[in-house]
C-alpha cells in the first residue's frame, strides 16, 4: 500500500510528497494527466493500492460543481479501499466547508488560510517583481499560513491514525494587513514592493485577459468573500497538529529572500 498526493506539482503536494518519501513512506505523487478532475476514469487507477490520500482540488473547493465532483470522488476511494483522506480546504469559504462535509467520520480536514508562499511561489510572484500587490482586500489583516506548516500537518494526519476524524485550522501566529506583508517582504528583499486595494470590479477586470473570465470571476468572488474580516484571527491549529507554533511571516520572508525567490 502506498500514500497518494493529489496535486503533487503544487505548492503544498510537493512537500508533502518529499516528506512522505524523505521518511520512507511508499508514495505515489500525481497531478494532470495522470489524474485528472475534470476526467473521472483517472480517479479509480490513482486511488488503487493507496492506503490514505492527500487530496489538493483545483481550482478551488469553491468553484461551482467542486460538491458534486467531491462527493463521487469519496465515493470512488471508498469503493478503492482508501481508509483515510487528507483534504486541503479554504478558511472562511463557505463552499469549501460544503465540501468538507462530504467527507467521511475519519478523513482529516486541512482548513488553511492564505499561504505565504502566494508571494514567492504562487500567483503573486509576478506582483512582487513588479512592485505592486494589487488585491480587492482594503486593509483587512490576515493570518497568513507557511505551506511548510501545512506540509507538516498533512503528513501527520496521512501517517498518524491519533489524526483521524480531525479538522485542523491552521493559520500563521500573527496578523498582517497586505500594506504590513509588502513592507516585510520589501525589507527582507531588499526591492520596493508596495500594496494597494483594488475595487472588485477593477480586480476582475484585469484578471479576465490573465486568467479568462470562468477563473477571473471565481477568484473575484472568493476575495470578496474572505476578506470581509471573517478570517482576521488567529488560531492555534498548528501547535494542536505538531506541538509546536506556526512559523512566522518574518521566517518566511527571510527564507524565501535567501533561497532567491525575489531575485
Ligand atoms: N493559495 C492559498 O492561499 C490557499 C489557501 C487555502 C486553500 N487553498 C487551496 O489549495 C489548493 C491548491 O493547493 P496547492 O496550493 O498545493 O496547489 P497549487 O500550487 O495551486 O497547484 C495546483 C496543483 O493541482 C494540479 N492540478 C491543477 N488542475 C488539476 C486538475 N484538473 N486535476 C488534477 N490536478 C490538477 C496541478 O498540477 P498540474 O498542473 O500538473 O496538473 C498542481 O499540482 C486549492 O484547493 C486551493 O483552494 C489555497
């Protein structure tokens, strides 16, 4: 028996695949097309022969139809054999906690708010080259969260059966606005990196040529949704997971800066 990773070339599946393998576990790391979402004769050949999965979806647990294809999907690692699911799931998204739901009594749910590494690795990359972090988020704080934490959490919950049934919230240990997270990474980094709020409909707009208007319009909504402030608090799900606290935003900035990830 093996642990699959679903979305193993992703930001989190990628370290959670190198653990699994740098601990001896057998691990099988898939992502398109060897398992496909949107292709569900993909599902049962990956799941088969997995005693526990890491499920990343994409695009989001939000997207509209993610509920349906969820619940077929728990139902295909079920019938494969699979006794526990790791889901990777959004803090403060409604959509996601419908998904999260579908899970059964013992699968783990990964409940993460916004990830550090969106500045070094993700989708804001390219803002923090150019200078400018442009987001429909005005000044609410959020508790950004190391993807490295989230690694950790992952491979415990798929590797440790005390993990079963859990719903871990995991955040980073303090609030920052988008204008204090552009000031740390500009100071680790040493380049001028500056936010600023866009309205929603700007946002969108300038998303639609980038992305098309299918993903521009859900990732507007999700943005309206959670920077609302729901998530403006900090939880302590790291250290109920690992015993120890979530790494810091200062951490990560100079982790990231030293690695080259600004340069
Ligand atoms: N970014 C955040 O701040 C944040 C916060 C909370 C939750 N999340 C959730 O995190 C999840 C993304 O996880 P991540 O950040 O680790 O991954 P990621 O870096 O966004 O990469 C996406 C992964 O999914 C794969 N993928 C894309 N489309 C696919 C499809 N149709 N079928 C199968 N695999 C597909 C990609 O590989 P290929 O392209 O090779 O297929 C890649 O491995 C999403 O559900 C998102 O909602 C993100």
């Amino acid at each position: 028996m093996s642990i699959l990773v679903i979305g193993a070339t992703g930001k989190t599946g990628r370290r959670v695949t190198q653990r699994l393998a740098d601990a001896g576990h057998a691990v099988r790391g898939v992502s398109r097309p060897v398992f496909d979402w949107e292709r569900r004769e993909t599902w049962a050949p990956a799941l088969t022969g997995a005693s526990a999965a890491y499920v990343t979806y994409s695009p989001d647990l939000a997207a509209p139809g993610a509920p349906e294809i969820v619940e077929a999907f728990v139902k295909t690692a079920t019938a494969a054999g699979v006794e526990r699911l790791v889901l990777l799931s959004g803090r403060g998204e409604a959509g996601a906690q419908r998904c999260e739901g579908l899970l059964r009594a013992g699968d783990v749910v990964v409940r993460a708010s916004w990830f550090n590494q969106n500045f070094s690795e993700g989708h804001l990359l390219g803002s923090v080259m150019s200078g400018l972090i442009a987001l429909p988020a005005g000044d609410v704080a959020e508790p950004f969260v190391d993807v490295d934490d989230i690694a950790d959490v992952a491979v415990a919950a798929l590797t440790d059966a005390r993990h079963a049934g859990r719903v871990y919230e995991l955040t980073g240990p303090r609030l920052l606005t988008f204008a204090d997270a552009a000031a740390e990474i500009a100071e680790a980094a040493d380049r001028d990196v500056a936010y600023v709020s866009l309205p929603a409909p700007d946002f969108h707009a300038a998303l639609v040529p980038e992305v098309g208007p299918e993903l521009a319009d859900l990732l507007t909504a999700l943005c309206e949704e959670v920077f609302d402030g729901r998530n403006a608090s900090v939880t302590d799900g790291v250290r109920q997971a690992l015993g120890r606290p979530a790494r810091d935003f200062a951490d990560f900035c100079a982790a990231a800066a030293s690695s080259g990830a600004w340069t």
